[in-house]
C-alpha cells in the first residue's frame, strides 16, 4: 500500500493538503473523487490538524491519522474502517 505523500497521485489532488479541517468541509467532495481515482493509496495525514472538522461524509478508509488533532470532531457516520488511530486526540469527538 503506497501512502499519500509518496506517491505521485498527490500533485493530482484538486487542492494543497495543509493538513488542516479546510481540506474536508464542504471541498469533501474533491478529496471523495479523489479517493475513488487512486484507491490504492493510503492517506498519509499523519499530525493533521482536524479539530472541529465534520468528518461524517469524507473517505477516511485505510487512512493513517496517528496524533492527529480530532477536538470536537464530527464522526458519527464516518466510516474508520483499517484506520490508524494511535495517539490522536479525541477530545469531545463526536463518535456515536
């Protein structure tokens, strides 16, 4: 499995990740297609800063979110399928 950050699938993203909540939002339907065009990438957002992002509808699968920033986060419908969660903040997310 290639990650985000190595591979050449990345300068085809419609957007710079920042590694900040304004990559998902109301854009999370760029990051879906491009999910859906490289679905053997695995996501690298390692130390992302995602506090208070609604993360319900972005494909997070497979995505690796160590220490990564999820305050007040919006996952109830998110589906965190073989997702690396080690030492991120969950503080206050919303996750039922």
């Amino acid at each position: 499995m290639r990650t985000l950050l190595r591979h050449r699938a990345r300068q085809d993203l419609p957007w710079q990740i920042n590694h900040t909540s304004k990559c998902f939002g109301r854009e999370y339907p760029f990051w879906n297609q491009w999910r859906a065009a490289y679905p053997d990438v695995r996501p690298d957002l390692r130390g992302a800063y995602l506090a208070e992002a609604d993360l319900t509808e972005p494909d997070l699968i497979n995505a690796d979110l160590r220490g990564v920033d999820l305050t007040k986060a919006e996952l109830e419908e998110a589906d965190l399928t073989r997702v690396t969660l080690i030492k991120a903040d969950l503080t206050e997310a919303e996750v039922d």
